[in-house]
C-alpha cells in the first residue's frame, strides 16, 4: 500500500468523459475565512450508488455535504449535481431541485409538524402529487401516531426520522444524508437503511455520513474516508467492514496519510 503525507495533495487521474448524472467533485475546497475544512477532493458518485463518508470530527463530512445538498457554496474547484455547475446561480437552482438533503443538526421547524412540514416542502419543491408517497414514508417511519405533533417535542431519535422522510419525499436524482442514524433506535435504522438501498435502486445518487462504520456494509456500496478535509481512502463497503476494517479506519485515523485512491 502507497501512502502519501495529509500534507501533499492527492490527485486523482483527469477523466475523459464527464458524467452527466449523479454528482461530481474535482478538486472541490471548502474555506471558511483562513480555515480549509474540504481540501481539493475529488470524489465521483454515479447514480443508482450509495457513497459511505467516514470520518473523524472535523473532517470535513459535513462541510462536503451541506455544499453538494447546495446550502453552501464551494470556495473553489468543479461540483456538478446531476450535470448541473453549481458554480452558477442557474445551476445551482437546477441542481438544488433535485437533490432531497438531511442535514446533520437542525432544519426542522420546532413548533411545526410533520403534516405541516410535509405541506411546507409541498409547496416550496411541488410534491403534492406524491402525497401518497409522503403518508407511506410518515407509516415506514413510525411517525403516524405523532403526525399532528410539533416537531419540538420530539426525541432527538425522532425528529432524525422525520428529517430523513422530508430528504426522501424532496429527493429527485440525489439524496444526502448528513448523520441520519444519529439517536436513532434499530428500527428506525433498519428503514432508514431501507429507504437509502431504495433510492439507489431507483436510479438516484446516494451519499451518506455516519460515525457507525459497520452499517455502511450494509446501505453502502462503495467508503470514503476524509481526514483533515482530504480524502484518505475509498473502495468497496466491504473492506471497511469486520475487525479488519475497523482496524484500517483506526490506522488511517492516527497515522496522518492517505491511501493511493485511483
């Protein structure tokens, strides 16, 4: 195995062809004042694949995320959503419309619930017609007993769920799932996992973080691993699984290098 210091750039090889779905980063920084929270990272999610990020606190997860869910702007380097540049205000429009996106903490209204949420994003991204679809996920989810509930009273394990159902319900060509197994019990797992397996199989871009390493096997097909905003490994779910993937995420953790991604 080749290794290289945080400290040196890692590139990957130019492609020839570039996508025209899913999403696309080349050489993508994220900079807030003097602080470099993603450094050029280039990362490539094909629609009908789950993207694993693994990563240390401060890694740059969220950072990445928020910018492909077009919350925030990148600083510099190429992003494209389902073909759109977010570099410009029209793509980023374009690319926002399609993308469902949870994020880590917050974008719950807390005295709103989940039917009025469920209105609310019918009216901002035109899903009324999938109001069938909104009442099968509010079932899936185990939020049909506390639909006329605010949203601020709900467990931190709850209000997780819902975030994730509105990301599923928005969600046209790419979902983006920031934390989404945080607090969450084993059968909110268990269909959270469902619904992100399902959004592959329907053709969409699926990237999703999580601290919990093992269930990537599991909703994931392929793991990238970001230290210090880079990217220091990637490949299939598998090799992050099991006590020796346990034991590869630890070693990449301590020892500040990063792994020859092609």
């Amino acid at each position: 195995m080749r290794v290289f210091p945080v400290s040196r750039p890692l590139r990957s090889p130019a492609r020839t062809v570039r996508p025209v779905t899913g999403v696309d980063l080349e050489e993508v920084s994220i900079r807030y004042g003097d602080v470099v929270a993603v450094d050029r990272l280039t990362l490539h999610v094909p629609a009908g694949r789950v993207l694993g990020m693994l990563g240390g606190n401060g890694a740059g997860k969220s950072s990445t995320l928020r910018a492909i869910g077009c919350v925030n702007a990148h600083s510099s380097g190429r992003l494209t959503v389902e073909g759109f540049d977010l570099a410009t205000p029209d793509g980023a429009d374009a690319a926002r419309a399609t993308v469902g996106y949870c994020p880590d903490i917050g974008g719950l209204i807390a005295q709103a619930t989940p039917d009025e949420h469920i209105d609310l994003l019918a009216s901002l991204r035109g899903t009324r017609s999938r109001r069938a679809v909104a009442d099968e996920l509010v079932e899936r989810f185990g939020l049909s007993g506390v639909r006329d509930r605010r949203a601020g009273t709900f467990s931190h394990g709850m209000q997780r769920r819902l975030s994730v159902l509105l990301a599923v319900l928005a969600a046209r060509g790419v979902l983006v799932l920031d934390e989404p197994f945080d607090g969450v019990d084993p059968s909110g797992v268990e269909v959270t996992v469902s619904a992100i397996r399902e959004a592959a199989e329907a053709g969409m871009a699926v990237i999703v973080s999580t601290h919990l390493q093992q269930l990537l096997t599991s909703a994931c097909d392929e793991v990238a691993v970001l230290v210090k905003g880079r990217l220091a490994a990637q490949g299939p779910s598998q090799e992050f699984g099991g006590p020796e993937g346990e034991r590869r995420y630890a070693a990449l953790l301590r020892s500040d290098v990063v792994e020859a991604v092609a």
